[in-house]
C-alpha cells in the first residue's frame, strides 16, 4: 500500500508544501482522483483497488501540474490574511492590524473609521477568514436591507421579508412568497451592481421567472441594467478575494 512519506518522496516536495498535500483512501472512488483547493489543499485520493507501479507512474506525469497546483494553493493562502479591504458598495476603505491571541477578544475585530484590528492565531491560516466573513457578514446585515428597502419604495414594490446568507453561486433570489436572499459578498461589488441584483429581485416580485416580460420589466425600470450585468459577471469569476471564498 502507498503511503504518503513515498509519494512526497517520489513527488520530491519541498519542506513548505509538505503540509499542502494529503493522501486519503477510497472504498468507493474507482480511480485516482485530484481534489484542489485553497482549503483542502492538494488531495490524491487513492481507488479501494489500485496497482502501486501504476499510481505511482501516473503521478509521476503529473509532477510538473502538481507541482503548479501546490504553488497556487500556496498563493491563494497568502491572500487569506490581507493587508486592507475595500467595500467598494459603500466606498469605505480600512487598512488592517494583525495583534497577537494575548489578550481576551481573541474573536473580536476591533474596528476605527480608517482601521481594523484582528487577532492573528499564527497556528490557523483560516482563522482570520473566519472572522473577516463575520464582521463582512455584519456589514451587510446593515447596509443591504436598507438599499433593498430604499429602492422598494421607490419602484412601490413591497416585499416581506429580507435575509443575508452567505451563497456561494446565487447573488439573490426572491420566493413566491415575497421574501428576498442577498448573497453577504455583494458588499464587494461596485454599488451599481448592487443596485441592478436589488432591482432584478423586486422585479420578481413581479415576474417571477426569466421570461422576456421580466427582463423587459426590469430595463424599464433599471435601464442600464445590461452594464451593471456584465461587470457582476466579470467580479464573480475570480475577482473577489479569497478571504471572502473560503
């Protein structure tokens, strides 16, 4: 049986992606498969049934990608902990302190107008994401509602209820009984493209489908809407920060 001390040793891994790569066995999987991600890292997962030369041949193709695919996880990682962060919906701009876990608020963002003090535990790449996603969450559950709710009575189009969730392919929806979900990280999006997912979702109101009446309805009242749709397109493929993702 392969264990991982032959793969590293076959892939010749250096010292820093050591802990980036994993090996796990399959009873299910019925072939060799690569999972790749900023949170998982580098995982082989290995079939219930398998030759050791032909893994091991596989894999040694593979070395050149691998090696890529290490390297970028790697990357990505390093933008867990950023220097600053801008929300471009309200236009605010914060730059960021990393402390120490000494004191007490090991779980608090201490927030100025200009600055956004956060706890840094050196042992948990993930745990400075975490509380980004929170207070990101919390800013959100203060500013989108009042958006949506602004331009709700200014298209007189009442809704019944607004949540924010976190989702990680859907900006909003809108149900059959009026209530609206907003994606949290549209706090990361210019404010015109807040504003165009605000009116496709009240316009559901209306038209609860994508039919040509709907995007009808929703130029009628958002004009430039096929602008806004594009630069959202070009955010949500790769633009948003990976601290926000993971």
């Amino acid at each position: 049986m392969i264990s991982t001390e032959s793969l590293l040793e076959l892939l010749d891994i250096s010292q820093e992606n050591i802990p980036l790569l994993s090996v796990r066995h399959s009873s299910r999987a019925k072939r060799l498969i690569f999972k790749t991600s900023i949170r998982i890292g580098f995982e082989i997962i290995l079939p219930h049934y398998y030759e050791d030369n032909w893994v091991l041949e596989v894999l040694s193709r593979r070395k050149c990608q691998i090696e890529k695919d290490l390297a970028a996880i790697r990357k990505g990682r390093t933008e867990l902990k950023p220097r600053s962060i801008t929300l471009p919906s309200t236009g605010k701009r914060w730059k960021i302190i990393y402390r120490g876990m000494g004191d007490k608020n090991v779980d608090v963002i201490t927030e100025t107008p200009n600055t956004l003090e956060i706890p840094e535990n050196q042992k948990d790449v993930f745990q400075v994401p975490a509380l980004l996603q929170k207070w990101l969450h919390e800013k959100a559950l203060e500013y989108l509602p009042r958006q949506l709710s602004s331009i709700s009575v200014a298209l007189k189009l009442p809704y019944k209820n607004v949540r924010i969730k976190r989702q990680k392919t859907l900006w909003g929806s809108c149900s059959i009984k009026r209530n609206i979900n907003l994606n949290r990280n549209l706090m990361l999006m210019p404010p015109d493209v807040v504003d165009y997912v605000l009116h496709h979702e009240l316009v559901h109101l209306k038209v609860l489908n994508h039919s040509s009446e709907f995007w009808k309805e929703l130029e009628r009242l958002f004009p430039n809407y096929k602008k806004s749709l594009g630069r959202l397109k070009y955010f949500q493929n790769g633009r948003l920060p990976e601290w926000a993702l993971v």
